[in-house]
C-alpha cells in the first residue's frame, strides 16, 4: 500500500492553521474566535504527530507534546468562557464588536 | 537514598506551591480579617524573598528539563522582589476586598510558571510554564468582575495570549520537525538556518513579541493595562515581561547561536519600530495606566537594544536594567495604584497641583519618573547607558543614535506628568490621602532602591559575574 507523503499531511496542517487565523480575524463572535484558536492549535498537534510519525520514529518527544497542547487548550478553553460569560453579564453580548470601550 | 538535591535546586517553586497550599487552607478555614491575612500574605513574601538568596547550586534535574545556576536563581529573586513589592502597594486596594485569596493564587500560581520557563531547558517545559503563566493572569485582569473594562481587558488579554501561544507553538513544531529533539542543547548542533528553521524561529520571535509587546505585536498592551485592577497591571509590566525577556535571552544566546546574524537584524529592526511607536502613542495618552503601558513598550524597545549586543554585557545590561525597572516602574504603578484605590482617579490631568496636597506621593512619582526617562542621578539613566554600550559592541551605531534621540522624546512626556503634579494651578486638587504603612514602606523601597543601584557599582559588578555570553 502506498503512504501518504509527509509534504501533503503538513499542507492539511497549514492550511488548517491559516483556517483558523482566517477565522479568528474576520469572526465577530467570541465563542466562534475561540474556536478557530483551537483550530489552529490543531493543526500544530497533526504537525507534531506527522514529524513524528515520518521523521524520528524512535522517540515519542512529538506525541507527548500533542499530549501537553491538547491539556492546556482545555485549560484555555475553561477560562476563556468564564472570561466571557462574565463579559456576557456586564455587556449583555458576546460579539466583540460591543466590547470595544477601550481604544487608542 | 532519599537525594535532597531536588530539595535545594527546586526549593523556589516549591515555596510557591507551599504557599498556594497554605492560602487554600486559608481560604477554606474560619473566617479572618483580611488585613490578618495580608500581613501574614507579606511576612511570607518577605521570607520567601530572603530563603532565595541563602544559597544556589547549579544543576540539571528530570533530564535536562529543569536547570538551575546561580544567575537563574538571581533573576527568580528578582520576580520574588518584585512581587513583594506589589503585594505591599495593594495593601489599600485588597483590606476591602473579599476575594484577596484569589488574587494571591493566581498570582503565586503565574509565578511559578515564569520560574519553570526561565529554568526551562526543553521546548515542552518552556511552553508549560509560559502557559501556567499567561493563563491565570487573564483571570487575575478580571479580578474587578462588576467593571465593564475589566472583563474586556481579559477578554483581549487571553485572546491575544492564546493567538500568540498557537503561533510559538507552530515555531516550536517546525523547529522539531527541522532538528528532531526538544531539548535546547541538542538542538543547537542541528542549527544550520535552512529556510524551515528560519520560518520556525521567525515565529518563535512573534510569540516572545506578543508577551514582551514589542511593536507589531503590541496593540493589545495598553487596552489590557487600562482595564485591569492596577496590581495585575504591574505585575503584567514588570514581573511577566522580565521573566519572558529573561527566557528570550536564553534561547538567544544558547540555542540560536549558529543565526546569530538573522536574529541581531531582526531585534534591531523590532527595537527601532518599538521605540519609535511607543514613544509617538505615549505622547497623546491621558490615562495614566495607557501613558505607562507605552512607556513601558518604549523601555521593550530599549532592553532589545540591549539584548541585541549578544555579549556577557547585554545579558548583565538585561537583568541590571530589570532590576531598576523594577523600582522605578513599580514606584509609579505604587502612587497610581494608591490614588486609584483611594479616590478612583486614574487620569494624568487628576494629578495637576498633587504636589500640594501629598508631597510625599508626588516626590516618589517624581523619582520614578526620572529614573523611567533616564535623568543621570537616578538609576534609570546608568540602566540605559549600560544597555546601548552593550548594544553599541556590535559596531552599529546608527541604531544607538536613533534610540538616543528617541529617549530626548520620552523626556517630553515623562516631565509633562512632573510638571503637572509641581506647577499646573488646580482648584479641587485630588485631597491628603491616608497611605497605610506597608506601602509607604514599599515606596521607600523602590525609591532607595532607584538611587542605590545608580551609585553603587556592586549591584552591576554581582550581575555581571553570574551573566555569560554568546
């Protein structure tokens, strides 16, 4: 059978990266922001698995660090909507576009 | 056999973690007045900031991930200062509050972060302990949670920080994919600047950027700086700044040595733009926590001068101007923080005519302000000139003229404050504020220690021993 080029699995991941950085600038909804941070950060995870995997089979640096990325997006996730419910409340929206008293 | 060593070389994390352990037993035990458990909150900070100079060992632990000598543990005395300092200047803003415990926590727990990502030796644990630190000061900047700014100063901070970490984290990836280990000695040999490694370590300085605010990445400082609680406004400043700016040093001058070239051009384009930028947004600003976050994206500027001689000086210039821009920051973040925390005014033209009715204030705001602008008697100004001498090693001086032009423009605004807290007429001047005696020790710290690390040489002497070079 034949393998996938290491070449096509880092263009998925880079496309997915400016997937979510397209995402993160033209979006105006926080949640909907958060997300495409997340998307990017996946895309950083099939990086590292892809070196991995292709690369340097003979060590898992690259797996465990996957590992570390996804824990700590969770820990992101869990205090980026708390920050914005609390932002809800005082705002009564979560389009970032209402949150913008601060400029210059 | 039970080894200690892990005892010793650890000690300054784990006095942090014993710290948070003692403050949740706190926290769930009967209730005591808050200013009990800000005067006990200070007696440990102060004896965790004396255990960490009793003594230093230079070591490796969990393989190399974790390294320590005596100039780490010097610049983690640093921070413990630092933060010394700023537990006693919000004394005033916490005695009403109900949750100070939380306050302590996130702070204590982003300390220790900063800790494990200047020990850091291995890609993995440097981005553990930058995100241990980034994340629980998002929650610290929307401490105030009634205020509008407050939660959208926290809404940019962890979007900003949460970009800036996916896009180190792509670096960091490709700098694995290119060199094949995490670990920072070995990746070093694979060095060799093929166009991969150039693209990874061009997005490894964006990430540092962001957390430093360095100029193109900066729009998300002074907004973030304005909302936030002052406290968590300092310690943004100063404590995670210099901790970020210690770690760059590090990979700079121990991983990325064989580009050498590539990153001298690269920090001197960014310190030019961030000067300049800096200097221009300071000038129109009216706030006074937006006028000291662009006066604080001038002083990034001036410390990558600095960092860009890539000598034993640059590195001691680093932590010797650190250490200054400790006092003189946190002097003027003290005085901001007191007649914030007391009237609620936070603006530059609130301050016309303070001199006549706090004198006290307005002199310690003076002296930070001149050491910040670099007046020669204060320390500020030996802090710069070290800094553009290291950064003058390397034979480039136009971008040595251009910064010292640039610090005549920072004088205009920074004497502007001094003018209008001496000499502008003020009907209904801000009224005699009652400054509780913890932080009128912490003002006298900072101001003793602006003028003592001027004169004496010891301090620069001591740095420059522990410092190494490229």
């Amino acid at each position: 059978m034949q393998e996938i080029p290491l070449t096509q699995i880092l263009f998925v991941s880079t496309a997915l990266f400016f997937i979510g950085m397209y995402g993160l600038f033209t979006r105006r909804n926080l949640i909907t922001m958060l997300m495409s941070i997340e998307l990017m950060l996946n895309s950083v995870n099939i990086n590292f698995v892809a070196f991995n995997k292709y690369l340097f089979p003979d060590n898992l640096d690259g797996i465990f660090f996957t590992l570390f990325i996804i824990t700590i997006a969770a820990a992101e996730a869990a205090v980026a909507i708390a920050i914005i419910i609390n932002l809800y409340r005082s705002h009564n929206s979560i389009d970032v576009d209402d949150a913008s008293e601060m400029k210059y | 056999m039970m080894n200690y060593n892990i005892l010793i070389q650890l000690r300054q994390e784990l006095a942090l973690a014993l710290l948070i352990f003692i403050l949740l037993f706190i926290k769930l035990g009967k209730d005591r007045s808050n200013e009990s458990i800000l005067n006990f909150i200070n007696m440990a900070l102060l004896i965790n900031l004396g255990a960490g100079f009793c003594c230093h060992e230079t070591g490796e632990l969990f393989n190399g991930m974790f390294n320590t000598n005596a100039l780490i543990v010097f610049e983690k005395n640093l921070l413990n200062l630092a933060l010394f300092i700023i537990s006693m200047q919000s004394f005033a803003w916490l005695k009403n509050n109900k949750n100070l415990i939380e306050f302590y926590i996130l702070t204590f727990t982003s300390l220790m972060g900063m800790f494990f990502m200047i020990s850091s030796g291995n890609l993995l644990m440097f981005y553990l302990g930058l995100e241990m630190s980034t994340i629980p000061l998002a929650a610290a900047a929307n401490f105030d949670l009634t205020k509008r700014k407050s939660s959208e100063a926290a809404m940019k901070l962890i979007l900003s920080s949460a970009f800036s970490s996916a896009i180190l984290l792509l670096g960091i990836s490709f700098l694995y994919g290119t060199t094949g280990t995490l670990t920072f000695s070995i990746i070093t040999a694979h060095i060799n600047g093929n166009p991969l490694q150039l693209f990874a370590f061009i997005l490894l300085i964006s990430g540092f950027a962001f957390k430093i605010s360095a100029v193109p990445f900066h729009l998300w400082t002074a907004d973030v700086y304005e909302g936030s609680p002052v406290a968590v406004t300092a310690f943004l400043s100063v404590i995670s700044k210099a901790a970020v700016l210690f770690t760059l040093v590090n990979l700079l001058y121990k991983v990325f040595t064989p580009i050498a070239d590539t990153w001298y051009l690269v920090l001197v384009v960014l310190a030019a733009v961030t000067i300049l930028i800096g200097n221009l947004f300071a000038l129109r600003q009216d706030n006074f926590k937006r006028f000291l976050a662009y006066s604080s994206i001038a002083q990034v500027g001036f410390i990558l001068i600095g960092i860009s001689g890539s000598s034993q000086a640059g590195s001691a210039s680093l932590i010797y101007f650190i250490l200054i821009y400790i006092f003189s920051n946190l002097a003027a973040f003290g005085v901001v923080s007191m007649v914030s925390a007391l009237t609620g005014k936070e603006n530059i033209s609130d301050f016309n005519g303070f001199y006549k009715t706090n004198p006290m204030l307005s002199w310690v705001l003076t002296i930070a302000l001149f050491s910040l602008a670099g007046v020669p008697p204060t320390a500020g100004f030996f802090g710069k000139l070290f800094l553009m001498m290291a950064g003058a090693a390397k034979g480039n001086y136009g971008i040595i003229i251009f910064a010292a032009l640039n610090m005549v423009v920072s004088f205009y605004y920074y004497l502007k404050v001094v003018k209008s807290i001496f000499m502008d007429e003020n009907n209904t001047p801000l009224e005699k504020l009652e400054v509780p005696t913890v932080s009128k020790i912490a003002m006298y710290i900072c101001v003793v220690g602006v003028i003592v690390t001027g004169l004496a040489s010891v301090v620069y002497d001591y740095i420059n021993s522990l410092s190494f070079g490229l």
